[in-house]
C-alpha cells in the first residue's frame, strides 16, 4: 500500500509529491546494514516543479540578453589602466576566478591577499601575502591601486585607506567597487551570522565555501566612503550607486525570485530616488599632485619595492 502527499519545497517554492510504503511492504530480507537504500525506497521523491530548468535559462536569457552592459567598476579600471602607467596593485586580489586581465600587458600586475589564495592567481604578475593595513611595499610604488569587494571585509577601512594612499605616486588612482550596505543582500548578510555564510552563499550561488569571507560593512555607505577617504587625503572623482546584474546572483534559483530581483533592479535603475538602494558603490579617488609621502605603516626592515616582490611561478 502506497501514500502520496504534497509538501512545499522551501528552496524553489514549487510543490512536490512524496510517496511512503508502509513498513509491512518492505522486502522481508532488509537488514539493518542496508539503511540508507530502506530510507531511499520509503521516500522516493518525484518534483513536479512548473517550471523546469530549460524555462528557468530561457527566461533569464530573455531578461538579461547577451551582450550584457559592461561592468561599470571594469570600465572604470579601463580607464584607470589607459593612461601611461607602470605598475598597478591589486588589494584582495584572492584567487582571482575566471576574470580576464584588466590590464596592459606591458603593465606590473602585483596582487596581495590576508591568505595564500593570491599563489593560485591566473593573471598577476607577482604576488604577495600581506595585511592589507600594513603594505609590504616603499612608498609612492604604485600608479593605480584597486579593490573588488574587499573593504566590506575591512574591520579598520581607515587604516587600509591610508596605506593604498602611501604606496599611490601623486596623482595615481584608486578605484573600488563595494556592496552598498543599503542593498537587501547586504542587510540580509548583516543580519546572518557570519559563520553561516559559507554554506548559504555556496547553497544560493554555487560559490566554493573557502571563498567565502567574514563581512563587517564599517564603511559600506556613500557618506562613510567620503568621510575616510577625504580624511586620509583622497580627492574624489567619482562616487556612484550602481545596479549591474546578470541574472545570476542570490535570487536566479527559481522563477518567482529571478522576477523578483529582475523587477528590483528596474526598479532602482528606473529613478535617481531609489539610487540609495542599488546594489554597489563604484569610487575612483586620486591623490593629489605635489602631496607629500606619507610614513610607511610597515616597519622599514619589511617594506619592499613593487619590483623586488617575487614572481609566481
């Protein structure tokens, strides 16, 4: 004798039938070593999802058609890495992902990480292992300095901010792009424990649990921004609030919530009165031509010029 009942897939929010076998209708020689086939017979699951996976892709290729706009952090680092410069820093460059190389080849990409992940980068020049409140490198190093959704994770941005300036030439760049803490996924992260995270983002996003880091937001508004950045000496020439999507983020996993964040981002998009609650922060801050060098916050004995930093083999 058979049973079938409904229940709510919590994930997608679509239905699904589960059918249980009464104990008598089990095979009269189950041993108890043989449990987990015993639990997979009594709770053979069948989806009956409305939508399936092929509907799902042809209704985010069609919200979201290719080419899609450019990311406007990427074309701000163009133009960052356009004019002639020598040497760039990447801070957080991490493991790097599939991204391709945003700069020049005859640039110096250096990349630096709190974790060894930087030895596994694809397209750094050279790597280094360092906090990124304590730069290992000389002052006035570097023509562009960048960060990619790193100083969410920054308990002292202050401190970080102050060390990017030293190692900047005068009149060298640094351009940034952060979760706007007003955004619902960074309010959602602020409200889930940070020891959480890993398995959420990975369960949401496919993302691997290692690359998930703790989140602080000490500096994740536009005020914020301004205030730590103009403190240390930074001259801003841009500061934006941007709503870039691909239709694959935390809300892609089924259709209702894919029409969800598709409708959001219209939304936001649509009036300058609700730039407050788009997704990121996008800055390009320059430091000022004749301004003095700075003291290094890294003791002397560990400072190293861009050009010492050993190459990755």
């Amino acid at each position: 004798m058979v049973k079938e009942r409904r229940v709510s897939d919590r994930r997608t929010g679509f239905d699904r039938r589960v059918t249980e076998s009464h104990r008598w209708a089990l095979p009269p020689n189950a041993v108890a070593g043989n449990l987990r086939a015993l639990h997979k017979r009594r709770h053979a699951v069948r989806r009956t999802d409305h939508f399936p996976p092929r509907f799902l892709a042809r209704l985010r290729q069609r919200l979201y058609p290719t080419p899609l706009q450019p990311d406007p952090f990427d074309l701000l680092l163009a133009e960052a890495t356009r004019r002639p410069v020598a040497r760039v820093l990447d801070i957080g460059a991490g493991r790097g992902g599939v991204r391709p190389r945003f700069t020049p080849g005859s640039v110096v990409l250096v990349g630096c990480d709190a974790t060894d992940a930087v030895s596994e980068h694809p397209t750094i020049d050279r790597g280094v292992q360092c906090d990124g409140g304590r730069l290992p490198f000389a002052d006035q190093s570097f023509d562009v300095c960048s960060m990619r959704y790193v100083i969410e994770h920054l308990r002292d941005p202050r401190q970080a901010f102050e060390e990017a300036y030293r190692v900047l030439r005068p009149g060298g760049r640094f351009v940034f792009v952060t979760p706007n803490a007003w955004y619902y996924a960074s309010i959602a992260a602020r409200v889930v424990p940070n020891r959480v995270h890993p398995m959420l983002v990975h369960w949401l996003t496919g993302r691997r649990e290692r690359d998930v880091y703790p989140t602080v937001y000490a500096a994740n508004t536009r005020a914020r921004l301004r205030t730590h950045l103009r403190a240390v000496g930074f001259r801003e020439r841009t500061l934006k609030f941007c709503q870039w999507g691909s239709g694959r983020g935390y809300l892609d996993f089924s259709v209702p919530t894919l029409l969800i964040d598709w409708a959001y981002e219209r939304a936001v998009n649509s009036t300058r009165l609700l730039q407050a609650g788009r997704r990121m922060l996008v800055g390009d801050f320059e430091r000022p031509r004749g301004d003095p060098a700075r003291p290094s916050g890294a003791p002397p004995h560990e400072r190293a010029d861009a050009s010492a930093v050993s190459v990755r083999s």
